[in-house]
C-alpha cells in the first residue's frame, strides 16, 4: 500500500531509495545498531543526512531543514525506516531542536542548532524522575536563581543514552509554590558541568540503554533557560508531541515480519503442526501493520489538506509498540530452543551464540521491547488521552 | 479438590522456605549467577543436607518416597526464589529416568551420588531440527563391544556445563522421525570425543552446544525404547517446571501488587486506577488457576493415571500462557522499573520465558493437548 504520488513526489522517493541504497554505511549494519555500535558509528549517518541537508525533516528552511512537505517528510520517514537505517538521535533533532526554534531565543538557536545538525552536539532528555513517570509534572529537580546562574539540584532517571550526551534538557522545578504544572521550566545544561554523574541502568536484555543521571548544586548559566522561567510545561508538552508522532514504526515492523517469515520457513518444516500455527499468526500480525499503515496513510492525507490530527499519535504508539512487541514474541517463538540464549553485553566478538546469525538477537529484542508499552507515555496514558480527547469520557 | 499437605509435606515445605529465606536471596542469587561456574555448589550441598534431593525418589533407591507431590513443594519455592541449581536436570529428569528404566546396577551407581549432592546431571535430546519433538533424533549409538558409541549434534542443552554426566536420546536403528529406534544412553561429560560449547541462557543459568564425534555411552533402558521414556520423563519435568512457574507467579502478583499500593502518580497511589485493578484481578485469576491446574497433575502424576500426558500438556500450555501473562504484566505495571536488572521482577519474567521454551512451549503443547484427544 502506498500514497498516491505525484510525478514530482514520486521521483523524490524514487532519490532517497537510491541515496540510502548508496551511502549508508556498511558498518552500521550490525546485528543490533540500538545496542552494538560506538557513538562514533552512530553518528556516521547522521553525518552523511547533515551533508546531504536531509538530517533534520521537520524544521523549517531557515533553520536548516529541507524545506520539505508533510507528504515528503512521510516518504522519507517511510524509506528510511523500510531501509532499516538508523534513524538520527531523535533527542537532539526530534525533541529539543524544535523547543529551541520554537521558544528558545536568537542567542540560543545560534548556539546550539548548528551543532544538532552537525552532531557534533549529542543531546539527552532529562525528563522522567524517580517519583515522576507518567506524571511528569510532578518533577522535583529544584532550580534555584543565584545572580546569573541557577543551582540545580535533583535526579533524572530513564536518561536513553546520556552516557554519550554533551548536553541534557531538563525539566526543573523553579517556583516550589506554584501548583505542579505552573512551576516548571525547560534548562538546558552542559554535561561536563560540575556535579553532573552519570550512572547506568542495565536492562533485562543485559544492555546498556538508559541512565540515572544525578545534579549536585550543578551551576547553569541563567541563559540556557529556554523561553519564560515557570513556563517549562507548554514546551514540554509541545515536545512530547514530537516525540509520538513516529511511534507507529511501520517500516519496522515490515522488515521484522519478514525477517520472520524467513526465519519460519528455515526452522519449522511445513509438516509440522506449528507451521500453520505460525503463518495464520504471522498474517494476522501483517493484517495489524496494513490496517495500521492505512490508518497513517490517512492521517497523513488529512495532514496534508491542513487538518488537525488531533491525539492520532496516541493511537500510533499504542498500537505500534504493541504490534512490534507481538512481532518479536513470535520471532523468539519461532528459533525455538535457541531462545534460550542470550549474548552477553557489551558484545565482543569471541563470545560464543549457538545456532543461526538470523536468531541471535532475537531473546533480547523479545525482552527489550517489553519497554516499548511504557516509555514515551505508556500505553495507559495513552488510551485515558484518547478516552478523554476522543471520546470526551 | 484441594490438597492438604500431610505433616510431613509441611515440614518439607517450611524447611525449604526457611533455607531459601536464610542462604537465597535476591542478592545471594545474583552473586551465584556472575560467579565464574554460574551454580551455587554450597547451596546445592545444602540441598542435599536437606535431604532436597533424595525427597521425590522412591524409598527402594534411597529416596524419602516423597514422590511427585515432594518435587511440587520444592519447585513451588525454588520458582519463588528463581534458584538457577539444576534440580529437574539433575533429580526429576535424570534421577527419574534412570529410576523409572535403569537396570539395577545403575540405580546403584547413579542415584546415591544424585542423592548426595556429588554429581550433577543434564538432558540431552534437543538437535537443530527438533524443535520440540522427542523422537526427531539423528544422533546415532553404534553397537561396540559391550557398549555403544555415539555421533551427533545436541542443542541448547540446559545444565550441561555443570553436569558430571548427560543422558543422550540416540537412534540405534529407523529414520529421523520414527518413534521406535531411539535408545537412551548415560555419557560422561568429560568423555573422549565429546565437545561442549557452553553459553548463557536469558534466565541466568548456563546451557550448552553438544558434539559427540564417537563417544563412549551406556545403554539406559531398553534399546528402541528411549520415547516412551522421554514422554514419561517430560511428564514429570512438566509437573516440576509448572510447579516453579506458579511460584514465580505468585511472587509477581505479591510484588505487583505491593508496588500498586505504593507508587503514587497523579496524587494517588496507582493501584487506584480502575484499569490496573482489573489487570491485577485477571493476574489473581490466573495465579489461582494455575495453583489449582498445578495440583492436580501433581496428583494425577503421582497415582500415575492413564490420561496423565495429556493432562501434563495441558498444564504446560494453560500454566505457559498465564505465566507469559502475569509476567507482562507485571513488568508494564512496574513501569521502567520493571525494566531493570536491579529488581527482580524482570527474573522472574526471563524465567517464565525460558520455562516456556523448555520441553516445548505452549503453543506445542495446546495442539499435542488437542491430539491426544482425539486420539482416545
């Protein structure tokens, strides 16, 4: 199923396929880019997009997007994603680039956008808290005014990555007395600060995604405040709006189901029972991605003639994270008794894996994806969102 | 139905629950699990200090004749507390086997060291292309003397890096499926020819890639009749394995649960949501169910009835489902902290999977539950 494209639109894709085809780097393509690359590796596509001016689809020309329409961003999201290549940081370029564009000042876009694009910035969302998941607005990291500085104080957890980051936004507490959402601001600072520790969270699949991140008495210059002192909410809200609206993971979970039907029809032989099993399971799968996929494809068409999505994203990630979630159940199904094995993290080259490559990565996506359901919003959220702004429950 | 323990059933059960509360915990596990071999060898002495091990065999072998209702009091409280040691490799799958169809001279020989907590033991009947399927075998035994030599493959072997010695299902006569022609042999683990590639496994226990290039084995049972063995030995890891995941289960409910009445978001605490109350009610549900269905091939496995197989599959298939359940479930309702290594929550999720895989996993076991039926 595809848009209906013009001739011109039509060409478009017809340049990203080729260029993706092209450029992308051949030692990105590892077994599991998420989890097996350095920083340097993951910043060579993103080095290539940025040369290319392609790094950055949503922001507006003058600041260094491409320009593109909602219909091309959704061409090149779908090729990119059908292609598996690693998306670019989606911290730096999908989350805080825009609240900078957005809200942030003259000073502040000309510090910091250029070196989104360029990566050589590597960004960190210091949003959720020990005692603030779900709601965010409870967040108690306190920013004190001293002079021209704040004193941070507070712990973030869930940090994707910080262990790499140059920089983190937080959401801080600025007026203790205002009521939760009203007394929040949006900072941003430096990671060599002073006081800032980084401690990492290994997670059920053994790897090492996310991070506590800690702020002791951390001195933040007054400037890296983002728009108005105590309006932190409304950016940050603007934010996770971003931050859902690709979660639908369609490509993804194309390439997964297909990964999978190979992976069926090399270890199950068609006289075994389970073989029908599979291939009833994995078409009722690929009914979920096509419906799903329509749906998007309708969104994007009513984008495109100017009409408000409204909480569509909600629906996206739902059903999105749940569809992955299925499709590599049934992958660690499918290898059978080899699911019992796990690679150690960090991987290294000499550690043994029984039985095929395509099966090797298959127990820690399993595991690993069991977080898709709750970061981001979890999927809770999400349907109370749709109950209340749908349905009006 | 419902089944109240003899005295000597709870003494068995508060013993084990009073072990594991003073040697195995959260922190005693993990330290177990990193440690170089990856298995407690004191705490498996423990076991059998504890007479853990002697507990399901017969009294004629040296057993305490607790039987199967014995193996279910243990793992009950092996799966509370995610012990990773190779209880059903070593006595109800091993030490059964060999009870069930050793001659006498191998009782003699194997089952007082099992007893006594001096060798360890492991399975050896997955190849590449059997997924589940107990007589997809081509491994192959070769008459040589007075013994036989094996050539073969053997996969994804649980417990094999710790084990003394391995019983491994080898055709000695018929083609890749056939039922008849599969015998069981005991081989030394370090025997001559034998190659071990060892790995970890998602619930923190090891297991092993096993190459047989012409290694020494002994005739378990009787030639042609390694199946009809295996069968009876599954049904047995089964009622040992659905025992473990319904304590897992148990101590995920507990965990939710408490964790429901003490997280507050929104001003209140999240077990206040009508959405997540009902999943804890389906996860309640589940546990109960599976308690019950967990009991009662317990019971059926011990008076041996006639429609015990089928029984077992069944549990495997129900008690595998509910596990996969609870234990998403639990994970989602822990939020990112379920996530984590650090809390055990996540443990017990990777040890309801691998049970799910072990011995088949439940999708297999509906369908063979289906077949059965409608082959009576």
């Amino acid at each position: 199923m595809e848009l209906a494209l013009s001739p011109d639109d039509a060409a478009f894709r017809d340049e990203v396929r080729a260029f993706i085809k092209d450029k992308y780097p051949e030692e990105m393509r590892v077994a599991n880019p998420e989890t097996d690359l350095s920083k340097e590796q993951m910043l060579l596509w993103h080095r290539i997009l940025h040369n290319k001016g392609w790094i950055a689809p949503l922001w507006p020309k003058q600041y260094g997007g491409p320009g593109w329409s909602i219909t091309r961003r959704f061409i090149f999201e779908q090729e990119t994603t059908r292609a598996g290549t690693m998306p670019p940081l989606a911290f730096s370029v999908t989350m805080v680039g825009p609240v900078i564009y957005t809200f942030g000042n003259d000073a502040q876009k000309q510090k910091f956008l250029p070196r989104i694009l360029s990566g050589e910035d590597w960004w960190c969302q210091g949003y959720s808290e020990p005692g603030s998941g779900s709601d965010l607005a409870t967040v108690r990291t306190k920013a004190v005014r001293d002079g021209d500085h704040y004193i941070v104080n507070g712990h973030k957890t869930w940090t994707t990555l910080a262990q790499h980051a140059d920089w983190i936004f937080c959401l801080v507490r600025t007026d203790p007395t205002a009521k939760p959402q009203s007394g929040i601001s949006f900072l941003l600072i430096d990671m060599k600060s002073p006081g800032v520790t980084v401690r990492p969270i290994i997670t059920i699949d053994g790897s090492h995604e996310v991070n506590d991140v800690f702020l002791e008495d951390v001195r933040v210059p007054a400037e890296n405040l983002i728009g108005e002192e105590s309006k932190g909410w409304t950016y940050a809200k603007f934010l996770l709006g971003n931050e859902r609206t690709s979660m639908a993971g369609i490509g993804r979970s194309t390439r997964y189901i297909s990964r999978l039907k190979k992976i069926v029809k090399a270890e199950i032989p068609e006289d075994d029972p389970a073989h029908l099993e599979f291939i009833r399971d994995i078409a009722r799968v690929e009914l979920d991605v096509l419906a799903l996929e329509a749906t998007e494809l309708r969104v994007v068409a009513q984008m495109a003639r100017g009409i408000d999505p409204g909480p569509a994203a909600s629906l996206f990630k739902i059903r999105g994270t749940e569809i992955f979630q299925n499709i590599t159940e049934l992958t660690h199904r499918a290898i059978g008794n080899y699911g019992l094995a796990i690679r150690e993290h960090p991987i290294s080259a000499n550690h043994f894996m029984p039985g095929p490559d395509y099966g090797h990565t298959a127990s820690e996506k399993y595991l690993n994806s069991r977080k898709l359901s709750i970061y981001g919003g979890s999927n809770e959220i999400q349907r109370n969102i749709i109950a209340k702004a749908v349905l009006g429950l | 139905m419902d089944i109240q323990f003899t005295e000597e059933q709870e003494l068995l059960r508060s013993s084990v629950q009073r072990l594991l509360r003073d040697q195995y915990d959260f922190d005693a596990r993990r330290k177990i699990v990193a440690s170089e071999d990856g298995i407690g060898r004191e705490q498996w002495a423990a076991f059998a200090e504890l007479g853990l091990l002697a507990a399901p065999f017969s009294e004629a072998v040296g057993g305490l004749g607790g039987g199967p209702l014995s193996t279910m009091i243990i793992m009950q409280e092996f799966g509370r507390h995610l012990v990773v040691e190779p209880f059903v490799e070593t006595v109800v799958v091993a030490g059964g086997l060999v009870e069930q169809v050793g001659s006498d001279a191998q009782k003699r020989a194997f089952i007082a060291d099992i007893i006594a907590g001096s060798k360890l033991w492991a399975l050896a009947w997955t190849e590449k292309g059997s997924r589940f399927d107990l007589a997809t075998v081509t491994t192959t035994a070769r008459r040589d003397g007075d013994g036989y030599v094996l050539t073969g493959e053997k996969t994804a072997v649980m417990a094999a890096p710790w084990a003394d010695y391995l019983i491994v299902s080898a055709r000695t006569s018929g083609h890749r499926h056939d039922r008849g022609g599969v015998s069981l042999f005991v081989v030394d683990r370090r025997a001559a020819n034998l190659d071990l590639q060892s790995f970890g496994t998602i619930d923190g226990r090891r297991a092993a890639e096993i190459s047989l290039r012409g290694v020494r084995g002994e005739l378990l049972g009787k030639e042609g009749e390694g199946v009809k063995a295996l069968e009876a030995c599954r049904n047995h890891a089964i009622g040992a394995l659905c025992a473990e995941a319904v304590g897992a289960i148990g101590e995920l409910n507990a965990a939710t649960l408490d964790y429901s009445k003490t997280r507050k978001q929104f001003g209140v605490t999240i077990g206040s949501f009508q959405v997540l109350q009902h999943r804890m009610v389906d996860m309640f549900i589940a546990h109960q169910e599976t308690l019950s269905l967990m009991q009662h091939l317990s019971l059926s496995l011990r008076d041996d009835e006639a429609g015990v197989s089928r029984l077992a599959s069944g549990a495997k298939s129900k008690i595998g489902y509910a596990g996969k359940f609870v234990a998403d479930q639990a994970v989602q309702l822990h939020g990112g902290m379920g996530m984590t290594d650090e809390l055990n929550v996540g443990h017990y999720f990777k040890r309801i999977s691998s049970i799910n895989i072990q011995f088949g996993d439940p999708a297999y076991h509906v369908l063979r539950y289906a077949q059965l039926d409608a082959a009576a």
